[in-house]
C-alpha cells in the first residue's frame, strides 16, 4: 500500500504570538520543535522516498526534524515548492489574532480565516490558495504515488486545508470546520488513484 503523510510544521513563534504569518517566514518555537520530534517517532517506521515542503522555513525544518528519527537509513530527496506555503494573508500579516477581532469583529475575522471564498483585506482566500495547491499535488504528488513512492507533505494550515478538501471532496461548507492541528500527522492510503483516509 503506498502512503501519502500530511503534515502541519509545528508551533511557530507568531502562531506562540498569537499573530497572522501567512508568508512571513518565521521559525518554529521550542513547542513546535518538540511537536516535529514526536510526528517524527510516530512516522519513524514509514519508509518515505520522497518529501514535498513550502519554501517557509517551518515546514522545512518540520520536515528536517520528524525525518531526524525515521529508521529508513537512505537519505530521503526534499522538494520546495512554493505553491504548498500557507495561504497569504495580505494586510493581517504580522498582526496580533486578538487585536485584529476587536478592530474587526469576531465574526468578521472568523468569515477571512475559515471562509472559502471570501479574502482578507490584501491576501488570498483558500479558494485562491487551492489554486496553487492542488496543481502541485496533480502535477507532482500524486504521479510519485502512483509510481509506488510514499510520500511526505509538510506544509501549512491553509495549504493542507485545501489539499484535504480535494482529496476527501469536502463542500465550501464543510471545510469551515476543518482544522489542521500542528505536528499531527494525517495518513491516507492511496491505490488506484483513490485516497483512504486512515
């Protein structure tokens, strides 16, 4: 059976602030350093021929530190791609959650995180992250899947997000209440071009 693992990075340091990151490249807190490690023991046993990140330095470093203790003693070829880095988010960037609902509203900024189709001020939907995301897994991903290799994703909230909502065939409605928890990863069994969650 051929495996595809997606994995959130860990905790960041804006994510420990409470702030939006979207594209601002920031590194990994001790928490999300030790989140890593622990998605690194539970995928230790995979044999991974591949590995897909973002071009943040968080997912690559998420990637570097699970892979610290996989029992697979080949060295595993990683692949950046740009298209898999977290949905931007334009003016919210480097601003506090907190302070951003009470300028805006709860509701408001509830509508720009988890919404489909509709912006923040600036940035980009999750339907314009799926723009990028999901050619990337049909030009890239999957033909490794289907050649037999089992593959590694660390991406984003956002990204993977998208990526989820493709593969599951989740409606705009119930990918609202979709999250991706950090340094927890989610497996699927692929056969036949068809994807089984496990």
């Amino acid at each position: 059976m051929v495996l595809l693992v997606l994995l959130r990075h860990g905790q960041s340091v804006w994510n420990a602030a409470n702030k939006f990151t979207g594209w601002t490249d920031v590194e990994l807190s001790p928490k999300g350093e030790e989140e890593a490690a622990q998605a690194g023991h539970d995928l230790a046993e995979i044999a991974f021929d591949i590995i897909y990140t973002s071009d943040l330095i968080r997912a690559q470093r998420t990637a570097e530190i699970a892979m610290n203790y996989n029992k697979n003693s080949v060295e595993i070829p990683t692949i950046c791609d740009w298209r898999l880095n977290e949905r931007h988010y334009g003016d919210l960037q480097g601003l506090n959650k907190d302070e951003t609902r009470a300028k805006f509203g709860d509701e408001q900024v509830h509508i720009w995180r988890r919404s489909y189709d509709i912006p923040p001020p600036g940035g980009e939907s999750l339907e314009t992250c799926a723009g990028r995301t999901i050619p990337c897994l049909e030009e890239l991903i999957i033909p490794d899947l289907q050649s037999g290799k089992n593959v590694l994703v660390a991406a984003h909230g956002n990204s993977l997000r998208s990526i989820v909502m493709h593969i599951e065939g989740l409606s705009k409605e119930e990918v609202l209440s979709l999250e991706i928890p950090t340094g927890t990863p989610i497996s699927y069994n692929f056969s036949n071009g068809v994807f089984e969650k496990i």
